[in-house]
C-alpha cells in the first residue's frame, strides 16, 4: 500500500509540473499538497520495512530500535547517490546537465546521510560488544571476522563488508575533499557516488540481510549461497526498475528539449 501510494504520487507530481513547465506555464497550486504528502509516504516506505524486520524476535541481529533510522539514513545516501550517477548518465549520453548548484546540494544532503548512517552503525558495534548481546556479535563477527562454530569458521561475506566499508570511507572522502577545497569535479562526484552506492547497497543488501540468518534460532550456522533462480529473479526485478526509469527520463528530458527549442 504504501509502495504503490509512494509511486502513485510521484507519477502524479512529475506528470502534473512536467506539463506545466511543457507550457511554460506555473505549476498548479493543488499539486504541492500531493508533494508534501509524498514526504511522509517516503519516510513510511522505509520505516515499515524496518518494522518487518525488527517483527521477527528469533533474529537477534534484526531485533533493535535503530534499524528504521538506520534504514532512511541509507536511503537518503544511496537514493540521491543513484540520481547523480543517473545524471551522468545523460550528461554524457544525452547532453543533459543538471546544474552544478543542484549537483552540490545532493552532494551534500549524501554526505550527512553517509555520516549518519555510519554513526549508527558504529552503534551497532558498540551495543553488541559492549553489553557483550550474543545475538549482536556474533552476527557481526560473522560479516567482519568471521565466525567460529564448532571448529569450522564461516566467513564468506567478509571480503564483501570490507570491501564496503572502504568504498563507504573513500566515498566519504572524496565528497568531503570536494568540499573542504571548494572545488567542484563532477568526474569526482560521480567516482564517489558510485562507491557509497555499492557500499550501502552491500551493507544492507547483503550484510544485514544475511547476518539476520547467522546464527540461526537453534545457534545453528547455515551460510547462504544464492541460486540461479535468485539471481535470475533479482535481474529481472532490477531490468525492470531501469526500464521504467529509463522512460521516465526520457519523458523529463524530451520536455527539456522541447522548452528549449
């Protein structure tokens, strides 16, 4: 409900001011209402997520009050991240700038969610170890160490979450380079977007998702291994989010055009 409510009002808002600004005329004054109500259904999108998740009291690692912030943290990294690499995108294949006073905003609005998102991730950590909450550690021992479990260790994610945490940090730092020198690259901006993107994208697509399972109810260790029907699915899943995306954008960039000329 809240998905497609969300996706309902954004078609609505985008086709609504899209046609205005075809007309080169002000957009309505009725939409605005539909765009602030859009805010609490992005908010809810996430939140009711985290919910599923933290529902689920026999997965430790799930069970915690800070999933949900953690959850609009990432998004508000990992959504404005994909927008910039979108932007590139057309940039050089479309011939489509999108300004460098919006790029330094989104840039900015990433690199607090980035830091926010970190801190409470760090949380996690803290809360694990030092109320030593077996559920927490070994959860996290498992992505970061690996986990030992009857003389066997299982550690197939590790390479993966380090991996993100420096593509997180370097991300991080190339923004805050940026920044702090007043300078504006978008070549740079692009490099970062793209590794805080993969780096949230496997943090919560793998990390949090796998360790929920690791170890299991019966402290049993199971490690997952995707099978080529999941993986088929998920392309497919992915193919037809870019697909929709790709006629979205070249919606927006034919009315460019066309007020242009």
């Amino acid at each position: 409900c809240v998905l497609w409510g969300y996706l309902l009002l954004n078609l609505l808002c985008g086709w609504v001011i899209l046609t205005a600004e075809r007309k080169q005329v002000a957009p309505p004054k009725w939409i605005y209402f539909f765009v602030y109500l859009s805010l609490p259904f992005a908010v809810s999108i996430h939140t009711v997520t985290a919910m599923l998740y933290c529902g689920l009291p026999g997965r430790h690692f799930w069970l915690s009050a800070i999933i949900a912030p953690r959850f609009l943290a990432s998004a508000f990294a990992a959504g404005p991240a994909l927008i910039l690499i979108a932007c590139a995108v057309m940039k050089k294949f479309a011939n489509f700038d999108a300004g460098e006073e919006a790029i330094k905003k989104m840039t900015t609005i990433i690199m607090y969610a980035v830091i926010i998102n970190t801190f409470f991730f760090l949380l996690e950590f803290f809360v694990g170890y030092y109320s030593e909450v077996p559920g927490h550690m070994h959860s996290l021992e498992y992505l970061f160490f690996g986990l030992e479990h009857h003389g066997e260790v299982y550690n197939n994610l590790v390479p993966f979450m380090w991996t993100a945490t420096l593509f997180n940090f370097a991300g991080l730092g190339i923004l805050g380079y940026l920044k702090i020198a007043k300078i504006f690259d978008f070549r740079l901006v692009t490099v970062a977007s793209i590794l805080i993107f993969l780096a949230l994208w496997t943090d919560k697509g793998l990390g949090f998702v796998f360790a929920g399972f690791v170890p299991n109810p019966l402290e049993e260790v199971t490690e997952y291994y995707p099978t080529l029907n999941e993986i088929g699915i998920t392309i497919g899943v992915w193919a037809t989010g870019f697909l929709l995306l790709t006629l979205l954008y070249k919606i927006a960039l034919g009315v460019e055009e066309e007020v242009e000329h």
